[in-house]
C-alpha cells in the first residue's frame, strides 16, 4: 500500500486512509476517508465549510473522486454540505453522470440522505472577508499558510488505485467560479494501465493544461513520475503567463509504487506513506521563491 498527499495537511489525511487499507478497505475508500478528515478538521482554511468565502461572503465547495476503472463522480460549486467528496462519491456511485453542480447538485444531495444547512461564517472568516472588502483586490498568495486543496493518491494491497480531491476554491473568487479539482482530467486522473496524478494551486493553469492527464499520458510513453511531473510543470510554465506569481505543485504515482513530485514555486509539501511511515517532503521546484523566470534553477525534485 502507498499514499499521496497534498501539503502539510497530508499527514493527517494520510494517517485515516492508512487506517482504512490496514482494515482492509479500498483505494477509493481511503482517499475519500483521508479528505473527509481533512475537510472537517478546523483551522483549515482553503477546505470545507471552514473556507474562506467567495467576494460576494459565500462559501462554495468542490469535490472529486475516480479510480482505475475509469469510474468517476464530482460536485462544484455546493453550498452547505459539510462533505463534497463523498457527495461526489454518491454521484459516481448513485446517479448515471459524473458532474453535479450548484443547486442540482444540493437537491441530489438532499434525496440521498446528505444535510444541506449553510452556515453563517465565523469570526476568522468574516474579518478576513471584510478585509479583503476594503480593497477588492485579488492576488493569491503563494504558498500562503502552507496549505491548498487535499488532493490524495491511493495503491491498495489489491493494485487498485483510486484518486481525490476537495477544495473550497480560491479566496474571494468571483462566486460560480470553479477550478480544476472537481474536473476530471485536470485536477486529477488515473488509468489501470498507467497510474494516477493529481494538482494543486492555481486551477486555471492546471486547467489551461489539462494536468493530472497529461502527466498520466507522459507516463504511458514512458517517463517515470518524476519525469512526467517536471515536464508538465514545465510545460505549464511556457504555456500559462505569470508563473512568477502562481504556484501549481502536482504528484504522480504508478503501479510500481513509484512517485512523482514537482512545483512551479519553491514550498509545496507534500506526504508519502507506506505501511509502516507516514512522512512529510518538500518537492523539488522550477522557479526560486522569488518567481523570476529569467534565472530560474531546476533543482532536484523527491519521490
């Protein structure tokens, strides 16, 4: 069994998908456990209900799974559900399609036994919207809080593997709004003959290259996940404008139980767990910190 996962907060999410393969459970089982937990811990600011909201004051959601049978369910742009991902996860499971958003995507909810009750924003949250307010500005922040969308990879003893992710979406989006974690193919993807991949960090640029795919697609021409994740980033990099000021980090994992880990800027963490440790690693990046292209320094990258 092997596990990986996105910033610091991969360490805890890892440690309830461990929990799950050790009883026995699946691929898909884990990752949707490992960012359960993630999406009701507090203090996470970037996942969940606890996110910070949208310009117009409201909290949205987004959520992904699939596993290497190429089944897959998602949901964007929900309101009031504490757990997206498992709601994307009924979606695979329950209904014909694989994306459900806003409303619909509530109402299915709903029909399924799953609350739907927004809750009016906390203090941290309220003051740091306000704050946003006086201004109107929006400039994410690279790296900001060490933390981003919880996005896993799973290998199960059986040689399953499975994907998923969840994320309330950049801070002060314009609402509707939707990034790359709830799209298959962009924020995550994985194929039985290949392996998986899986993004964080600025969606419109993970989008605007299709990466989890592309990374799964260098990977069935032959380049290790090391490889595929430095070559997509670098991609990335020549085809999405203002790389000095975004930050994408993405991971790869094959069959072999090989991993990959790479990022636009200095500072994505990332978790890697077997059976027996769950550590925390620092990927290697194409830029320095300070994001200026023109001397930017490949430095070696983990995994």
């Amino acid at each position: 069994m092997k596990l990986l996962s996105t910033w610091d907060h991969g360490l805890p999410a890892n440690d309830a998908a461990l929990a799950i393969l050790r009883a026995g459970g699946g691929a898909m089982d884990a990752v949707v456990e490992g960012a359960t937990l993630t999406e009701r811990s507090n203090g996470q600011r970037s996942v969940g209900l606890g996110g910070l909201p949208d310009r117009d004051g409201i909290v949205t959601l987004d959520a992904a799974v699939m596993g290497d049978d190429a089944r897959a369910g998602s949901v964007a742009c929900v309101r009031g559900v504490e757990h997206p991902v498992r709601l994307a996860r009924m979606v695979m499971d329950r209904s014909p399609h694989v994306m459900l958003v806003g409303e619909g995507a509530q109402r299915f909810a709903r029909e399924h036994g799953i609350e739907v009750r927004e809750r009016p924003l906390d203090d941290e949250q309220t003051s740091k919207w306000k704050a946003w307010l006086k201004q109107g500005l929006y400039a994410p922040v690279i790296n900001v809080e060490n933390h981003d969308t919880i996005s896993l990879i799973a290998l199960d003893d059986r040689g399953s593997m499975a994907v998923a992710s969840t994320t309330s979406g950049l801070a002060f989006k314009m609402h509707g709004r939707v990034g790359d974690s709830p799209v298959v193919g962009s924020g995550l993807f994985v194929d039985r003959e290949v392996g998986g991949a899986v993004a964080t960090g600025l969606g419109e640029a993970v989008l605007r290259t299709a990466g989890a795919a592309a990374i799964v697609e260098m990977m069935r021409a032959g380049r290790s996940p090391q490889e595929a994740c430095e070559a997509l980033i670098t991609r990335m990099i020549e085809r999405v404008p203002g790389a000095e000021s975004y930050q994408v980090g993405v991971l790869a994992m094959d069959y072999q139980g090989r991993c990959g880990a790479f990022s636009v800027q200095q500072g994505f963490t990332y978790a890697l767990a077997d059976g027996s440790r769950n550590t925390l690693h620092t990927a290697g990046a194409a830029l320095q910190i300070d994001g200026d292209i023109e001397r930017a320094k490949r430095v070696k990258g983990e995994g």
